[in-house]
C-alpha cells in the first residue's frame, strides 16, 4: 500500500519534530474518528512527547494535544519535514 | 405518500446511494470530512490570528508529570496526599456527626418509650434502621466530603488525562484501555460513581472489562474498616499523631495491591471470557487550567457526594434493621446472628477469618460501611452496633476474639477483593444491561477473594509462621 | 410547505425524554469535548438542572432551564461530539436530537484555541440547520495563548451570529443570551453558508437529489444534508426517518453490537 518511499511511520517522528500526513491505513471507527479530529491529508502534526515507558505519544494537531498509541500511529504515514 | 411507499421509496433510496458510494471505492467518506475540514481552514485562516506558538506551562508541567522518572512518583504522592486528606480530614467531622445523630437517637428513644411503642419496634426501626443509617452518614458523608471535591478538583485542573497517559501501556498490556485508569480512580470514591464512569472507555469489551475490575479498589465505605484494622494492628502503639499518617500509608498500600489485581484480572478476562484485541484509544490532553475552586466544591458535594450518600442510605437502613432482628431474636441460647456465624466458622476459618467476620461481610452487602460496627456489635454481643473510642479497647475487644496478625490481613484482603456492594452491583446490572455479566461481578471478586485468603492462610500455617 | 405530520412534543418526550414547557424555547448545546459546555451550561442553569440518561441509552443527558427577559429556556446538553456525521452513540444521539427534535435554537460551542477543529463540527451543524449560535469560548485561554478570533469577521464568513464567551469567567454571557433570545423568538434570521463540496461529490449529491425531493420530507429535512449523509454510508438516517415519521421502533433499526457470552 505504502508505495511512496517520502512517507514514514508517524511513529517513528522523533520528539519535536514536525511532518505531514500523507495517508491513513485505519479502517473502520478508528478511521473515522482520526479524519474526525482533522488528522486529514495534508494536516501538519507535531511530535510533543512519550509517556514515561516511551508509549502513547502525544501529537499537537490543529491546537490541540492527542495522545496515540504506537500502533495506532504506526498506521498513519507522514512526510517528514 | 403513505408509510408503506414511502418506507419503500427510502429503501430504494438507500439502494441508490449505495451505488453511487461503491463505484467510487468508498472515498466519499473521506472527501465528505475533508471538505468541510478545508473550509474550516479558510474561514479559520480568515478569523483567526495565531501571534505565537502553543503554551509553555502546560508543556512545563507534563514534562515533569509524564517524564520516565518523575512521573510515576508523584503520580503515587498525590494518590498518597489525597487519602491522607481524606482520611486526617474525615475523622474531626466524622465523630462529632456521630454524637450529633447518636443523640437523636436517644431523643427517638424517648418518643418510643413515652408511646409506649413495643420494645421490638423500637428496637428494629431505632437500634437498627435509624442506629446504621446514622452511621452510615456520619462515617461516609465526611471522607466523601473531602475525597470527590479533590476528585473533581484534578478533574477540573487537567490532571486526570495525563495520569491516563501514564498508565496506558500497563493497561495496553493487559488489552485494556488507558483510560480504565481514570475509572479506577473514580473508584476509589465510589464503586458504582466507578462504574458509571466506565462510559468514558468506547470499546465494549473493554467497558465491560473496566467495570468488572473496578471492585478492586476500596471505595470509601471501605476506609474505615481498613483503617481501623490497620491502625489496631498496624499503628496501635504509635501516637495519635502518627496513626492517621501510618493509616494512609497502609490503604495506600492495600490500594496498589489493588490495582495489581486490576491488571491482572484484566489481563486474565482479556484472554479468556473477553477475548478481542487491544482496540485503538485516542486521548485529548487539554491544557491546564486554574480551577474554579468553589464551583468544583460545590458541583462535587451535589451532584456526586449526596447522590451517592442518599442511595446508600436507602440500602443501609433496612439491612440495619435485619442485623438488629437477627441480633435479637433468639432460637435457643444463641440469636440467629450467632447461629449462622457457627454455621459459616468452618468455610470462615478456612481462609483465615471466622464466622462472625464472614457473617459481618454478608450483611454488609447493602453498603460496605457497615461491616467493622456489625462485627463490633457481634462480638460484644449486646444486640446493636457500636463504636468503641479507643484503639486499646478495639484491640483487646479482636484479641479476646482469637485475632491475630492473620486474622487483620486476611480481613482486609477480603474487604479489599470480595463481592461489590448492592449499590454497585444494581449500577452493574444498569450499566452492562445483562444478568450475566452483573452476575459474573458479583461471583468474580467474591472467588479471587476466597483464593487468595486460602492461599495466604494455608502457606502461612504451614511454613508455621503461626 | 406543510407542518409536521405528528405533534412535536410526542416526538420530544418519546424519542429524547424531553417535555418543555408551554412557551418554554428548546435549546440544544453541541460542541467537541473539552470545550466548556459544562461550564457554560452550569452558567446559564445554576441549581435547576437535572441529570439523567437519554432514552435507552447509557449516554448522560442534562437538562437545566433558565429565564431571560420575558422568556423561559430549556438547555438540553448534547454528548460532547468531533462531528455529527453520527458513528457512534453519542454522535448519533447530538444528531437525531437536532434533526428529529428541531430545538428551537442549536448553541454550538467552540474552542477559541482549536477553531479549525471546531469549526468543522459547526459547519456540520449549519448543515442541519439555519437556527444556530455559535460561541466561540474559552477566549480567556486564546488569549493566553495569543491567539485571536475576529468574531465580526467570523459571523460574515459563517453567516451565523457569533458570541465570544469564557463560561469559567462569565464574560459574553449576557450577549449570548440575548442573541439565543432573538433567535429563539425569529427576531434574528440566520443565514448560514453552504459548504461546497469537490466536484465528484457535488454531481453526486445531484443525482440523488430529485429522488428525495420525491418523498416530501424536505419539511423535516434538508434534502441536500439527507443526500451527503447517504453519499457518507449513514444508513441509519433511513431507519431514524422512519421512526421519526412512524414513532415505531422501525425495522429496519440496526441494535448495537452486544457482547454475548
């Protein structure tokens, strides 16, 4: 699915870093409730921080601060900037 | 158009955009949410000026609240810190309610002896009913008093999403929900407040987990059992000053035991009768906010301390008036208390206990508070509950019983895991719709809680710690 | 245009659990959560609120009243939402009650400090809709943040009035209250944009159109909405307006998946 090599794991944005979104591999409720929050293409996002054992990480998209786990990150594939 | 047409028509309709929808491998969806998101930007870009980035004490903060050394202590200092309130703060006002409703009761006492009432009247609707639901108050009320506004006061500042942030990879592993954790602390206050916050979590299996688990941790109708055993066995040497410091420490304790046994039994539940995958969580880290102190004070007292103080109150009366008829009524040499107290001695003892403190337990179905003042009552054998001032005569009043420091730890095991009070069990029966699952809730706890003080008992003996 | 089929307040106290008043105007309260609608719903209601649950659902429901000037309000708290494009309970319940149960005003409430997020939820709601008030809150934490709303420019774009609130600290309340007054009392005519979809969508929404003009609801429903909503896979706004014209539990209702031992 991933065919483009710019993308990355949204997970593996380092801490202060920035990026794009450039796809969502979510299906279902998750899906709906990542577009819902405007995690759209296109939609800048930055790494804030980790949780103490290094899991959720937390992202500031549009003003606000949410909190994904690893896995649920790992399936949204950004352009790092 | 009648219904029939037009129900067909609709169907129709539906077969239509059906159509439509699938040719186009499903994208409306995601167009539908990204226009409207793309004319969010531009009338946001239009009315809305940015001067400079997001904020920094909200930063500051969680840097020290959720980072890999600090947060988890301080996480336990401010659970440490609010019990210690809690329970220092409760026991001023506790007592002077306690004479206060005590003699009011003396006064209903009178009105029944100047109608010439029958004494067994007076002694069900004064000795029991009104005697524990007195009780019941001026031993809840307090600790509730001061534990929800401080809930709701870490509510209203922002703190609770971050303690859920902490703790969600433990509940990750578990296949749960981080914000089970925020259920739990609820819990603390109140079982069925507990479980009524299970809403929170999305996932029905995990809401179910949630709920089943939130047993484990000791709401406040169980405080005062555990610190008064704590505190006789624990602290009964030290002076005043130090007992509620060591009496926190230990509900603290009891409280982390506690929430051990969550995580377990969530990871048991996840791999056998809720069986499913982690699912996805999203959680919202709003910034802090500097709390609107009196108006948290006041919404917590309404809407959550005298809600759940007037339910309790609805159940504790009449089991206050069954104790007092089974305290009093006589079948042979003993009463029926007595009785059925020999009856449970041999399943009691074998996990530690005796029969009078499993009896206590059972009668405190209706509301945790009160167990420790049934057992009081048992022991002494004068027929209605009492409180006794003095640790010194607590302790000699258990001792002279057969207590020992096996009997205090397998009695606040069991208060810590047996079954959910009837408050919490019927929210069960609201929250989850089915006589099942509240049924497994109420056998759940009450077999872990049997296992582990069998357990505990039977090792003890037999290494002969005894 | 004719008038609605059944007698609205069946449909208020059936469907929602909801009986206003005689005169008593309907208030819905919509917005994300984390917003501030229950500081703003404390705010305007003070003691008489009564908590509860919407009909057989295990989903909180509040309702509180308040007076201004001459007229009495009922404010019914809808379950904080990101959208109402209804995937879930909640969205469900926010999007029936504003539909089927036609308040007379719907107060959205925004985050002054995530409008873009925000604002998507508002523009659904205009969707719906044209008696809607928008409250840009927590302005006390923009301006922490440096961050400003121009709510003139804001009301143009929307074509919805526009209050800037801070529920905590009380401020803009009184506007708020006087702009729900006038809405409520058809003193102050609304008219919120369109958003325009892209092309594939807009041709779409054509076709489907003159089928569904073709049922007459458009009294109840805005046509349009109704056709995006099928163009999203909302199948459950075919069986809601069936129960909504029927006030039976239609059959084509789809219960909630339910764990099962």
């Amino acid at each position: 699915m991933n065919s483009n090599t710019n993308t990355v794991p949204l997970s593996n944005i380092s801490i202060g870093n920035n990026c794009k979104i450039a796809n969502i591999e979510h299906k279902g409720l998750m899906r709906r409730r990542i577009l819902d929050l405007g995690i759209i293409p296109g939609t800048a996002v930055e790494c804030v921080r980790r949780g103490p054992s290094g899991d959720p990480t937390a992202y500031y998209i549009r003003g606000t601060t949410i909190a994904l786990r690893n896995e649920d990150a790992a399936k949204i594939n950004v352009y790092p900037i | 158009m009648n219904y029939a047409t037009k129900s067909q028509a609709l169907s129709n309709l539906w077969e239509d955009s059906n159509k439509i929808r699938t040719t186009s491998e499903n994208i409306f969806s995601d167009k539908i949410v990204s226009d409207i998101y793309k004319s969010a930007e531009l009338i946001a870009k239009k009315s809305v000026r940015k001067n400079s980035k997001k904020l920094d004490f909200t930063s500051k903060l969680d840097n020290i609240l959720t980072s890999k050394i600090t947060g988890y202590p301080i996480m336990l200092i401010i659970l440490g810190f609010i019990l210690w309130l809690t329970i220092s703060g409760a026991n001023f006002p506790s007592k002077i309610l306690a004479k206060a409703l005590f003699s009011i009761q003396d006064i209903l006492t009178g009105l029944f002896l100047a109608t010439g009432a029958p004494d067994w009247l007076h002694g069900v609707l004064v000795l029991g009913l009104y005697r524990s639901s007195a009780w019941v108050l001026s031993v809840m009320l307090p600790p509730m008093a001061i534990f929800f506004p401080l809930f709701t006061l870490l509510e209203d500042l922002g703190v609770l999403p971050r303690v859920a942030f902490n703790l969600d990879h433990l509940f990750k592993k578990a296949k749960a929900c981080g914000k089970q954790s925020l259920t739990m602390c609820m819990g603390f206050g109140c079982n069925a407040a507990g479980v009524v916050s299970c809403r929170i979590i999305d996932s029905p299996r995990e809401r179910l987990i949630a709920i089943l688990t939130n047993n484990f941790v000791p709401c406040n109708g169980r405080y005062p059992t555990l610190i008064a055993i704590g505190t006789i066995f624990g602290a009964g040497s030290l002076a005043q000053q130090y007992q509620t410091t060591v009496a926190a420490g230990i509900i603290t304790i009891l409280i982390l035991i506690g929430i051990a046994v969550t995580f377990t039994v969530s990871w048991l539940l996840s791999h056998t009768l809720l069986k499913g995958e982690a699912s996805s969580m999203v959680l919202e880290l709003p910034p802090y906010r500097k709390p609107k102190i009196l108006s948290v004070i006041y919404r917590s007292i309404i809407d959550r301390t005298l809600f759940v103080l007037k339910r309790a109150l609805i159940i504790a009366a009449p089991a206050g008036a069954i104790t007092w008829i089974m305290a009093n009524v006589f079948i042979g040499d003993f009463s029926i208390l007595t009785h059925t107290a020999n009856f449970l001695q041999p399943v009691a003892g074998a996990i530690g206990l005796d029969g009078f403190i499993l009896l206590a337990f059972i009668l405190g179905l209706p509301a945790n508070e009160i167990v420790f003042p049934i057992l009081i009552m048992s022991y002494l054998s004068n027929g209605y509950i009492v409180e006794l001032d003095s640790i010194t005569e607590l302790q000699n009043l258990l001792v002279s019983n057969g207590w020992t420091w096996l009997t205090a730890v397998n009695t606040m095991i069991f208060c810590l895991l047996h079954w959910p009070c009837a408050t919490t069990l019927i929210t069960t029966l609201k929250e989850t719709g089915s006589k099942k699952w509240t049924f497994l809730a109420f056998l759940m706890p009450t077999c872990i809680a049997f296992a582990v003080c069998f357990i505990l008992t039977q090792t003890v003996h037999i290494l002969g710690l005894i | 245009m004719h008038s609605l089929p059944i007698d609205h307040s069946i449909i208020l106290r059936n469907l929602f659990g909801i009986t206003p008043k005689q005169n008593q105007a309907v208030i819905a309260l919509a917005g994300n959560p984390n917003v501030g609608k229950s500081t703003l719903f404390n705010a305007l209601t003070g003691l008489r609120q009564h908590t509860g649950n919407w009909p057989g659902k295990t989903v909180d429901n509040a309702q509180g009243a308040f007076t201004y000037k001459d007229k009495s309000f009922l404010l019914i708290d809808l379950p904080g939402t990101y959208s109402i494009l209804a995937h879930t309970v909640e969205e469900e319940i926010a999007r029936d009650f504003i539909c089927f149960g036609k308040p007379n005003v719907t107060l959205v409430v925004l985050d002054a400090t995530s409008m873009e997020r925000n604002l998507n939820l508002a523009l659904q709601v205009m969707e719906i809709t044209s008696n809607i008030v928008v409250c840009v809150n927590l302005i006390d934490e923009a301006k922490k943040q440096n961050i400003i709303v121009d709510t003139t420019l804001l009301e143009n774009e929307l074509g919805v009035p526009v209050i800037a609130t801070s529920a905590r600290n009380k401020t803009g309340l009184k506007e708020l209250c006087e702009t729900l007054y006038l809405v409520a009392r058809g003193k102050l005519i609304t008219q919120p944009k369109n958003i325009t979809y892209s092309e594939e969508i807009e041709n779409a929404v054509n076709i489907l159109l003159p089928k569904i003009e073709q049922l007459n609801i458009g009294c109840i429903l805005n046509p349009r909405w109704v056709a995006l909503r099928l163009l999203d896979g909302d199948k459950k706004i075919i069986s809601n307006i069936c129960r909504y014209l029927d006030l039976q539990p239609s059959k084509y209702y789809e219960r909630e998946v339910e764990i099962t031992l």
